[in-house]
C-alpha cells in the first residue's frame, strides 16, 4: 500500500521532498520499512484524533427531531374544545391541539402566538390583533379575523355554556380586515390579556353547528386546531370511551414545529391504575399525583419535580350563619392555634408553601408567615384572645363559653370540606388545633358535586374547607369583592369592606404591574384585619418527567396542563453541528 502512495505521489507530483522520501524508502532494510510504516501509521491516526477532538471542541449539541414519550393522565376527555374542557385530560389535550393569539411563557410572560403583535388603546379598553400570514389551521386553512370573532362570540353564548364564558362577558369583537381585529371591554380590565391565550375555533368547521348540538359534535374528539400537535389516533375500548390518544407535531405551527415526534397520552380511572401502569412501564411521566405518593416514588430513585400553583387553600368563615364565627376575637384565636408549616409537612409532605394571606408566592413581600412558635405556644395564645374577649374555659366540657346576656354560647361549629383524602386529611389537623384551643367542631365531607350544590351554592355552611385557584393574573375581584359574596360569586367568606372593594377594582383596573401589585398588597393588609378566613397553604404540581425529555421547564403554573407550554421547544434526540449552521 505504501508503494502505492509513493509511487502516486512522485508520478501526480513532482516535489523534491517526495523524491527524496521515497529514495530513502528504497534504502530500508526490511525491518527498517516495517518500523517506518508502523510510524506512518501512527502518525496518521494521531493526525485524526487532534482532528476529531478539534472539531468536538467547536460543535455545538443542538436539538434534532425525533423520539417519542407516553404520559398517564387520571381521567378521560370529552371535550377537547377550549370553550367546554372541564377535565384535567381535556385541558391537556387542548393545550396541545390549541392555539391562541398570545401563548404564556413559564417564565410568566406573555407572547405572540398565532398573532405577530398586538396594540392597546390609550383609555385601555381596546385590544388590536394583527395575524400572522402564516397562521394556518391543522387542515390547512388560514387562520383569520374570523375565526377570532366566531370563537369569542361561542364563548359568549349561554346555550353553549362555555367554561371562558364569564371571561368574556362585554367584551366587543371587531373585524378590521382578513388579518387584523379588535377587542373591546366595557372598561379597563389590566388581566384581559390573559384572556387572549385562548385556543381559536376554526369557523369553517364549526359554523353550522348550533348551540344544542355543540357539546355532542365529533369535532370535540377528534379536534382541528392550530398549536403545536395534531390528533393523529385515538384508541378506545369496547364501550367507545378513548383509552390513548396519540399526537404528531404540526409541521406549520406559527412559533415553529416542535422537536418530539409523538406523544402518547395514556388515560386511567385513578390514581392506583396510573401508578400501576407507571410501574409496569406503559408511560414514562405522570402529573399531579398526591403527596404521599411522590414521597413514596422518590425513596424508589423516582425524580419528582414539583413547582408552586397560584391556589389558595384555607378555611373560609360563613359569619351571617354562625354567630360565634362572627366574633372577630374568635377568628383571630382560630387562626393562632393552626400551625400551618407542621399541616404542609404532615398533610402535602412537604409539598406546599404555608400562607398568611389569599395572595400566592408570586408577589413579594405578600407573605409574612410567623412559624417558630411551637404548638404548646399557640393554643395559649389562642386561649388567651379568648378569655380576654370574655369567653372562659367551662373544665365540664372541655369548651370555651361566653355569656351573652342571660344566654350562654358555646364555642361550637361545623367545618365542611370535600371528602379527598387530602383535604379531609387537612380539616382534621385543623380541627385537632381548635379543639385543643377550647373549641367544638363538627366535620362534614361532601363529595364535591354535593358540596357545590347543596353547601356553596346557598351558602349552608358555618366554615368552609376549600381552594381558589388565584391564577397568574392574581384578579381576585370574584373571591373577595362584596358585589360576588351571593351565588354565583366566589366570596365564600361573604366578605364585605368598603376600602377591600376599592383596592380590588384599582388593582383591576392598573395597567401598570407595580400599581397592580401595591393595591393587592394593601387588600392582603386590610384583609388580614378582617380575619374573614383562615389561610393554610398552597400546593405544589409534582410531575414525574423521564430525563430524555430536556427544555420542559415548568416554570409558574397557574393550571397543570400548562405544563405543555414550551413544548414546542422540548427534544429528546441531539445532533452536534458547527455554529455557524445554528439558525438564530
């Protein structure tokens, strides 16, 4: 072989030094030409590995599409549709198939998604909307003005009984051309971007379907729209209902198409058959399970990642209902006595944040929680506000009583809550705390259809055990302004204060979010005088992800399914390319 090299050389080339090389070649012994080869030869794949290892120095690992994972969900969809998903597993689905005008980030912020930009009137009650070209729908049709102003105007309509429906009470939709609409509210409303992240009907497909008929259309299954992945299988069982629902990327997504090649979602009646098929191997991630099972999972080497939601569980007091409720004294021992950071650590495990307030962790400073106080401490000083306010410890029944007039009340009342085994769990620490201050409480668990019926809804109850969930928005105008303590409102504390109803409405109203921010504070502030209810916690979203899925960040939830939210961007498979072939 190397005869030949030298003899090409000498023959194409004509240079001195290969002239003199191979005439020293000639002159080796045997031996000699055998050392020299072997020399060459090291010399050549020496040469190689500098050369590869040069070139491993520069190459950048980038994504490449491909790969594939399963994910189990508790529950089975019905409507994949962003006006009628109640379900976990609806919601899911459509942040997948869905798009709107603007999509949140994790990090909270609020992008452009099927539209290119966005403006706002100078009274801020307009929102102009200019479309993408390239905005196309899963079967190809361009995304227009149209579809924005069919999609709200459903969302508007009663029959139709959208779950988005109160988002969008007022507001005006305007087409100015093919590509460009505006959307106009009453007033200023500083949240209603949010309300453009709402996925988009494709108007061609639903325009002759009426009211009556919306719910029960097979376009809730197997839907059109236009965000990142497409429906391309449904399995289902012998009864019709869908076990496994399999999603490509949609190559004409407006923000680019995704990198995972499929994504199978995997459906389970609970959450016992959703461990069982985790252990088994039939999917690789799960999200929202309990507490006490991420525990478990983690001491088998299971990674769990977990992140705060914008959920607000506490203790909701009905005073129009129960006079010793409405005993301000009485509110303020009850709160004293519950040690919040020893009820996350036995009823979450960990897996929550105490709170003071109906506020979550993302403003700061908005929580200032006191936990260093033991549990002997607390039920002292909650002793102590009581008798100060008159009531006194009756040793007969182990109650604090409080004579009111020529009656004698009993520190006595009921707490309902529904009946999962996370909040009967925590109404039972809570009840433990009262009743070692002096109190007589009754528990009562509802299943929640029960609870929200025949409880909430008429406002049947002395406490209430429950959850908001805030959202990133932080609008908690339906929680706690006066004009919402009746059904359908949220105030479930029935609260009423005159300063607490204007800081809501400034706090609606601001568009700057520093403004926004200081009014919310000081409502947290005027709220804590009032001591309407007893803050415990907020969760967190444990998901359990398989490592192969990189850039999946959960980042600030304000619901689970937005977990999906940079899954355009995540990958599973890498490929090492030089920089300069890195699109920017």
């Amino acid at each position: 072989m190397l005869n030949n090299i030298f003899t090409f050389l000498t023959r194409r080339v004509s240079l001195p030094f290969f002239e003199r090389l191979d005439g020293a070649r000639h002159s080796f012994s045997k031996t000699e030409r055998l050392f020299f080869g072997a020399f060459c030869a090291l010399l050549a794949g020496s040469t190689l590995a500098l050369v590869a290892q040069a070139n491993n120095f520069f190459l950048v690992e980038v994504p490449r599409r491909g790969g594939a994972f399963t994910e189990g969900i508790i529950g089975t969809p019905r409507f994949i549709n962003p006006l009628l998903a109640a379900s976990d597993a609806d919601r899911d689905l459509t942040a997948l198939v869905y798009a709107g005008l603007l999509r949140a980030t994790p990090e909270g912020e609020l992008v452009p998604d099927l539209a290119e930009r966005y403006e706002i009137s100078e009274d801020s009650r307009s929102y102009t909307f200019w479309i993408k070209q390239n905005a196309v729908f899963h079967d190809g049709a361009p995304v227009t003005a149209d579809d924005v102003i069919f999609t709200i105007q459903k969302a508007q309509d009663p029959l139709i009984k959208s779950v988005k429906r109160a988002n969008w009470e007022g507001v005006i939709a305007e087409k100015i051309n093919e590509r460009e609409v505006r959307l106009t509210s009453k007033q200023p409303y500083a949240p209603f971007l949010e309300n453009a992240t709402i996925g988009i009907l494709p108007k061609h497909l639903w325009k002759n379907i009426d009211a009556e008929s919306f719910q029960f259309n097979p376009l809730n299954g197997t839907p059109v729209g236009a965000g990142p992945y497409r429906i391309v299988r449904v399995d289902e069982n012998a009864s019709r209902v869908p076990t496994a629902v399999t999603l490509a990327p949609f190559e004409k997504y407006t923000i680019g198409a995704p990198y995972i090649a499929q994504i199978m979602l995997r459906f389970y009646g609970n959450e016992t058959t959703l461990l069982d098929a985790f252990s088994k191997g039939e999917i690789e991630s799960m999200g929202g399970i309990s507490p006490s099972e991420a525990r478990t999972l983690q001491e088998k080497g299971v990674s769990a990642r977990k992140t705060p939601l914008p959920r607000v569980f506490g203790v909701f007091f009905n005073q129009n209902q129960s006079k010793v409720l409405s005993d301000k004294a009485v509110r303020q021992a009850l709160e004293k006595a519950i040690d919040k950071e020893k009820l996350v650590q036995h009823v979450l495990g960990g897996y929550g944040t105490p709170i003071d307030g109906p506020i979550p962790e993302l403003i700061p400073d908005a929580i200032n929680m006191n936990t260093a106080e033991v549990m002997s401490d607390r039920i002292a000083e909650a002793r102590s506000l009581l008798e100060n306010a008159k009531w006194k410890l009756n040793t007969d029944t182990g109650m604090m009583e409080k004579k009111d007039g020529k009656e004698t009340r009993a520190l006595s009342f009921s707490l309902a809550t529904v009946a999962t085994p996370e909040l009967k769990k925590a109404a039972e620490f809570v009840a433990t705390a009262w009743r070692a201050a002096g109190a007589q409480v009754e528990l009562k668990f509802y299943d929640l259809s029960d609870l929200n019926q025949t409880v909430i809804r008429p406002r049947a109850y002395d406490a209430l055990l429950f959850g908001e969930v805030v959202g990133r928005d932080l609008d908690l105008f339906a929680f706690w302004h006066s004009s919402q303590r009746n059904d359908p409102g949220l105030n479930i504390a029935r609260y009423t204060n005159i300063k607490a109803d204007r800081l809501l409405e400034e706090a609606r109203t601001a568009q700057e979010r520093n403004k926004r921010d200081e009014a919310l504070r000081a409502f947290s502030e005027e709220l804590r005088k009032d001591v309407p209810a007893v803050f415990l916690y907020s969760p967190d979203f444990i998901y359990i992800l398989p490592e192969k899925v990189q850039n999946l960040p959960l980042g600030r939830l304000s619901v689970p399914h937005e977990r999906f939210l940079n899954i355009h961007r995540a990958y599973i498979n890498t490929e090492k390319v030089w920089p300069f072939f890195i699109k920017n």
